[in-house]
C-alpha cells in the first residue's frame, strides 16, 4: 500500500486502500496497532481540555490572559479606571 499526497489536488491519494468494516474485528486490531506504535513513538501524550471563565469588574482595563489560561500577562499594563 503507498500513501501519498495526490499532485496538486491537497488530497490524499491511497492505492490499494480499502478500509475495514466499521466494529469489525479487522479494524480494531488496526486501532490497536496505531495506538501501540503511538506509545512507543511518545508514550506520553498530553490530552487535555479545559474550559476557564475569568471574570472581572468594567473598570479593570488591559488584563489579558495567557494563551493557555492560567495566568495573567504581565500586570505591568494593567489599570482601573476610577
């Protein structure tokens, strides 16, 4: 089987490509083959999801948080209005 991107189309092309039955015992045995070659590549991977509501007053001006969340930017450029 060769995988490969198709010339020119962004698809990908696969010959000889026919995958197994949805539930069939053929493709859990191909799930169980990735997940195993996964762990051996990275046997930590991180999977995490997070939802986080910050909340402040109107007259809190500047704050911005960091892009994962957890801690604010420097306060440096952070103000309240009186």
């Amino acid at each position: 089987m060769r995988v490969g991107s198709a010339a020119g189309s962004g698809s990908v092309a696969c010959s000889g490509c026919h995958p197994p039955p949805v539930g069939s015992a053929e493709r859990r045995k191909t799930y169980e083959d990735a997940q195993a070659r996964l762990m051996d590549l990275a046997p930590f991977l991180a999977v995490m999801s997070q939802v986080r509501v910050e909340g402040m007053a109107a007259r809190v001006k500047g704050l911005r948080m960091s892009a994962d969340g957890l801690n604010a930017l420097p306060l440096s450029d952070v103000w309240i209005d009186a």
